[in-house]
C-alpha cells in the first residue's frame, strides 16, 4: 500500500474549515436584522464558493488516485469506482434530507461522468475543465463549478503535481503570486457585478478560482516548513475523515439550531461562534481518534461497501484498524 499524501489531507481540512461557515448560515438562518458586516463581508469575498471549489479540486485528485491504485493491484478500477459513488449518492440522498444543496450527490452524479475522462491526456483534461468553467460561470456558478474543479485536480493527479512537491515548488510559487496579483482584480469585478445585476453566486464564481488556488499554493508552500505541518495536525487529522466531518459538521449544526432554537432570529456572529466550537471540537475528536484507527469511521464503512468485503489491511481488532 502506497503512503498516503499528507498534503492532500491538510487541504481537505482546510476546505472543511471554510464549508461549516457556508452551511451553517443555509441550515439556520441568521435573523435578517441581526446580520454582521465584517462576517458578511469575509463570507461573501474569502468563503462563498472557494472552499467547496477546494473540495472538488481534491475529488479530482481523489478520483485519480483510487483509479491508479486499483490498476496497479490488478483489480477492476471503474467497477470499483462505480461502487463507491453509489454508496455515495446514498449518503448524499439522505444528507440531503437534513441539508438541502448539499455537496456530496452532485459529487456521486458528476463522478459517473468524470469515470471516462482518467484515459485521456491531462493537457486535454485542462483545456476542457478551462472551458467549462468559463461556462459554468455564465450559467451562475454554483454546481456548474463542480465537474470543471474534478477535471482540474484530475490533471493534477495526472501531473502528479502533489506527489513531488520538492520538486515543484518554484511552480507552486509562481501560481500563488500570479494568483495573488489577480485578485484585486477579480475582487472587484465580483464586488461591481453582485451590487449591479444581484447575481451573487454568478459574481463569486468569477474570483473563486483565483482565491482558491491561491488558498491551495499558500497552503501547501507554508507546509514545506517542519514547524507548520507540527502545528497544523489537528487540520490533518481533520481531513483525514473529510466524510465524517462533513456528516458530522451537518448533525452539530441541527443539533445546536434544534436544542436552542436559533432558526431565523440568531445573530450571524453567533452563527460564525458556533461554527468555530464545532470546528475545535472537530480537530479535537479527529486527533484523538486516529490514536487508536488508521481511518475514519463512514470512510470505513465506504469502503467496506465499495470492496464488498473487509480488506486485510483494515482487519478491526480490539482497539485498533490495521
């Protein structure tokens, strides 16, 4: 079994870190009078789309992946893979119950479509992702987004970009500064068009791209640093069960809303506090869990349900996944 990316995990705990603060604001609803400026502004600019955009990027990079190692053991990758979104569409069918535009059904749909695309060149696979994001941002954003961010990570995986990031951190380097330079720009063109046509999704999805590279390169340049990686475990650990989180993350949310009935009267700072406790308890239970298993617990069954079977490797014992 090939090691994992740590870097990868990371980055999936980051995308969760900015999810919670959009989704919390869709499942309780802030009261309308009792809104707050700087976190209005900071979800509007830094979270509205970046952070699900970050997330399917790692579909992407995740889609590619399973497939080459399913390859390289002999097994049959795209039936495999077809099991395992449809274990997926079934969490999304009932994640979407509790939390209506959730993310992980488009995932399962857009993933059928995604299967073909691992055969071709991955200059190719940019080139379509490039102009189905500019499609997708005229069509509003939104899921449009979704199938063009797989396409990229799946040229990332292709490129085997993450997998030898020594080797290409002068790339990383330029892309965040290339992307920083622009945002500027496209901050200000996502602020003139959400104050002049209202199109707020359509507006975010012009700078999401930029901002979320620039998240992504920044991110994972800070954790060529010893120090950063140390400090930031909790944001592995956290990533390292992004299904989980994601489910959980929904669960606390209408848990919090339900027992202090906060639906549609709330102060938003009140919503953003919430999140950051359900974060920190999050990272807390994260880390505390992957001392005694090597996986999280619906990864776990995910993948019990797209092998059919219990893989050797993860034989549960009396205290431990191995």
């Amino acid at each position: 079994m090939k090691q994992r990316i740590d870097t990868l995990d990371f980055l999936r705990g980051f995308a969760l870190l900015g999810i919670i603060f959009a989704n919390i604001t869709v499942i309780i609803l802030p009261s309308s009078i009792h809104t707050n400026l700087f976190w209005g502004k900071i979800l509007e600019y830094a979270i509205s789309e970046r952070f699900f955009m970050i997330f399917s990027f790692l579909f992407g990079i995740g889609f590619y992946i399973f497939i080459t190692r399913a390859v390289n053991r002999g097994d049959r990758s795209t039936t495999l893979f077809i099991r395992r979104l449809l274990v997926l569409l079934i969490f999304g069918l009932i994640h979407q119950y509790f939390q209506p535009g959730e993310a992980l059904l488009p995932y399962a749909i857009f993933g059928f479509i995604l299967i073909p695309f691992y055969k071709l060149k991955p200059t190719i696979n940019f080139i379509t992702a490039v102009i189905l994001m500019v499609l997708g941002i005229f069509l509003g954003g939104g899921y449009f987004m979704i199938f063009p961010m797989f396409l990229v990570g799946l040229c990332m995986g292709q490129w085997r970009v993450f997998e030898n990031i020594a080797s290409r951190q002068k790339g990383f380097r330029w892309v965040q500064i290339v992307s920083l330079c622009l945002l500027p720009a496209v901050i200000y063109i996502q602020y003139f068009l959400s104050e002049q046509s209202g199109k707020v999704e359509q507006a975010a999805a012009i700078s999401a791209p930029f901002v979320s590279t620039f998240f992504v390169t920044t991110l994972t340049l800070l954790l060529r640093h010893n120090i950063i990686q140390r400090l930031l475990t909790p944001l592995k650990y956290l990533g390292r069960m992004a299904l989980t989180n994601y489910l959980v993350q929904t669960a606390l949310i209408i848990l919090a809303g339900n027992l202090f009935h906060l639906k549609g009267h709330v102060h938003q700072t009140t919503l953003m506090n919430i999140a950051i406790g359900i974060l920190i308890i999050q990272m807390i239970y994260s880390t505390i869990w992957f001392q005694y298993f090597k996986i999280g617990p619906m990864e776990f069954i995910w993948r019990i349900a797209t092998y059919g079977k219990l893989p050797g490797r993860y034989k549960l014992n009396a205290n431990h996944l191995e």
